[in-house]
C-alpha cells in the first residue's frame, strides 16, 4: 500500500489523531456494553427485565442526542479547539460514575454523561478534520474519524474477555476509558484551532498563522487561505441560527444529509455492535465474546482499506459498494438463523455474515457519511447542519437500541435482519440518485456548486 497522505497531511496527522481520541472514546462506550450487559443487569439486579436492560443500553444513545446538538453551537461559539477540551469533562465523569454505580439509576446517569459526550465528538471530529486537512487528503484524513471509532469497539470488545472468569470486570471496562480522556484534553493544547473558524471571527493573523503551520509556506497556502478570506459565506455572514436549515436556501443539501444518516442507523450497525455476543450465542457459538471481537477486527481492517481508497475512488463508489455488500450481507444472516436446512451451518455462517456486514460498513456507510457531510455542507451552516444531521443519527441509534430486544422477541431475529437488508438495498438507490462526489475538491469549491445563493447573495463574491 503506497503513502495514504502527502508532506502536507504528515503535517496534520498529529492533531488529526488527537480529534480522533474523542473517537476511540465514540466506539468504546457503543461497544463495552455489547459482552458486558448480562454481567450489568446480574450485578445491579435487573437481570429479567429487558427494557430495563434497554435504557441501560440506549440511554447513552439518548444523551448521545442531546451532545450532538449542542456540540454544533458551542464549535460556533467557543471554536473546535474548546469544544474538544470542554467535552473532555462528561467523557471522563460518565464512565467514571458507571465504573462505580450500585443500582440502575446510577449507571444509565453515568450512560449519559458518556452519551453526552460522544454525541459532542461525533459533529465536532469529522468538522475539525475537515476542516485542517489538505484538499488532496482530506478523504484520507477524515476516515481517520471512522478508524478510531472502530479502534474503540474492538478495544470495548477485547477488554471484555476476561468477564467469562471475572463477572465484576465490567467496573474495570468503564474505568479504563477515563484514560483518553484525560489524554484528548492535554493533547488538545498542542492542537490549533480551525483556520476556517479563525476567519469567520476576522482574526486573520491568527488564521494565517494556523494555515502555515498547518498546510506549509507554499503554493497550496496561498491558494487555501486566499479561498476562506474572498469567500463570501466565510466573512460577511454571521453563523446561522437553527432554523435556517429548514430554509429553501439550504433545506436539499441538509436532507440530503438527514436522510444519509438516517439509512446509516437503519441498516441494522448497532444491532451488530451492542447485540452479536448476544445473536452468536443464540447461533451455538460457545465463544461468543471471542467471535465479537473477530467482528470488531473486521472493523478495523475495513476502514483502514476505506482510508487507502477514500480519495481515489471517491465517496459515492464506497458507499454505494457498501450498502450493497451489506444488504447481501443482512439476507445471509437472515436465512442462516432461519433456514433448517443451513441448521447444520448456522453459526459458522451467522460469523461469516456479520463479519462480511462489518467489513461493508466499515468500507463506506461508516467513515463516508461524516466526512461527506463536513464537504457537502455551507460553511455558514457546516457545525450547525452537522449537529442536525448527527441528531438524526441518535435519535435512530437510540430508538433501534431501545426496541430491538423486544421486536426480536415478537417477530424474529431474522424477519428484523431481512428488514435492515431491504434499508441497506434502499440506500444504495438512494445515493446514486442524490449525492455529487467531492473528491479532490476544495471545501470551497463544493459549497461554491451547492449552494449558489450563498455565494450569489454575498458581498464578498464580487471579488472572487
């Protein structure tokens, strides 16, 4: 595999892998509660109840909702660089008051504080690498976000092993991820601050500053910081409010985002992150956890082969390839869990399934849509549109985690895979119709191709 960055991106990546420990932290705490939810509900009593064991899994997915939203305002408020080191708080308090928790209440408020913060992490990551990294490696760079997140799961998985001898060791599962946090807020003194937001507040000298030690003395500078100080929508506007996104001027490409995310989390991830240990067992496996953890390998090996491919094949190729290998993927865990006659076959196929599903996933429907999303959006509405559209991610993540338990109990596992196959088919239909490919291409130029008004209208377009 040749260099996945140029000189310019070895200049970005150590701040790009400091953004991305709010990521780790993002796939740890969606990922430590998969092999450790029985030890959790035996401990604190709550073993019968599934919807009991619901809220302990969705609350975070809940609080996850609420970070996403305000994790737009304050990176327009206070800048990215603060709103990293100020999320640091609820993603080092909320495991911590997990890790210790003697009943319910105390572990989903410790859930949510988590939730908080990795609801913060999921618009702001994507939004700061996005926003430093060089046009031509912006797709590499970015899915660094989605490996990180991946890292997290298998890390969640791995740390989960010792639970078939250690029935406590979910307590040390959640104490060990007090540790990125504590680094993800030292580490974000040495970080600069978006050069792009450094504009928006006219402090131009600092924004060039930034843009030199971050693209280099050189053509490329000349030519980025030249983009953010004619561009209208960069100086001349202030920060949208909310209910601009519903507006004519930007409602397409903010729907069109929505939408994105909305078929992400229907396509039946979470089910696979918080409940294979539960599905493989159900299948025969003996070591469930274990076959858990080979999924988050996959993971991992996916996303990585996303990185490699992200800024030649572009974003549309991966995500349609995606949903595609992951909607055949869903149909063959289905008919693997249902079928008599592959009965004999049942778990090495429902492993295989899941593990081709996570390999999909992780090679476009995960790391393109945050990165897609950070390129298609305005800057004007770009924290705020990310925050909206992430919402949209965990109020779905949190309704799927919260009924999938008892929907299964209803109808079948594999009546509800074979739905999350037909969202997945969907979703390839719908990317070929709706979404423009963005690589190679400046943030600039992008916003320039969809959303003309915005240039149109602005003072600052008559000088490009």
């Amino acid at each position: 595999m040749g260099k996945l960055w140029s000189h310019s991106g070895d200049a970005v990546l150590p701040f790009v892998c400091t953004a991305c420990l709010a990521s780790l932290l993002f796939g740890y705490h969606l990922g430590v509660i998969n092999g450790a939810l029985d030890h959790i509900a035996a401990g604190l009593g709550f073993a019968d109840d599934a919807i009991l064991q619901g809220w302990v899994v969705s609350s975070t997915l809940a609080g996850a909702a609420a970070g996403s939203l305000t994790g737009g305002a304050l990176a327009d408020r206070i800048g990215r660089r603060r709103t990293f080191q100020l999320n640091a708080l609820p993603l080092f308090l909320g495991p911590l008051l997990s890790s210790n928790s003697g009943g319910f209440e105390s572990m989903v408020l410790g859930r949510i504080l988590a939730g908080i913060g990795i609801g913060i992490a999921s618009s702001v990551v994507p939004l700061y690498i996005s926003e430093i990294a060089p046009t031509e490696d912006r797709g590499s760079l970015g899915s660094l976000n989605q490996i990180g997140i991946n890292i997290g799961i298998l890390l969640a998985l791995v740390a989960g092993l010792p639970l078939a001898h250690s029935p406590n060791w979910w307590r040390a599962m959640f104490l060990l991820s007090t540790l990125p946090a504590i680094l993800l807020l030292l580490g974000m003194f040495k970080c600069p601050e978006s050069p792009r937001w450094l504009v928006k507040q006219g402090r131009y000298a600092e924004a060039e500053a930034v843009s030199r030690l971050l693209w280099g003395k050189t053509n490329k500078f000349e030519e980025e910081i030249g983009n953010l100080k004619t561009d209208g929508s960069e100086t001349f506007d202030e920060d949208a409010i909310w209910g601009e996104l519903l507006s004519k001027r930007y409602w397409k490409v903010v729907s069109t985002g929505a939408s994105l995310f909305l078929i992400q989390q229907l396509s039946g991830i979470n089910t696979v992150v918080f409940f294979s240990t539960a599905v493989f067992r159900g299948a025969g496996i003996k070591s469930d956890v274990a076959a858990s953890a080979l999924v988050g390998l996959a993971n991992v090996m996916g996303s990585m082969v996303a990185s490699s491919q992200m800024d030649k094949q572009g974003r549309k190729y991966l995500l349609m390839s995606s949903f595609t290998g992951m909607g055949a993927s869903m149909v063959l865990l289905a008919l693997s869990l249902a079928w008599r006659s592959l009965q004999t076959f049942s778990a090495i196929l429902a492993v295989l399934a899941t593990v081709a599903y996570m390999l999909a996933f992780s090679y476009g429907a995960g790391p393109v849509p945050a990165l897609l999303l950070a390129e298609m959006f305005a800057s004007r509405i770009r924290a705020k549109a990310m925050a909206f559209s992430l919402g949209v991610h965990w109020v779905c993540n949190f309704v799927v985690g919260l009924l999938f338990l008892s929907v299964v109990e209803k109808v079948g596992v594999s009546v509800v895979y074979l739905a999350f196959g037909a969202v997945c088919f969907c979703g390839t239909f719908y990317v070929s119709k709706n979404l423009v490919e963005t690589k190679g291409r400046s943030l600039e130029e992008i916003e320039r191709e969809l959303s003309p008004a915005v240039y149109n209208d602005a003072p600052g377009f008559a000088i490009l």
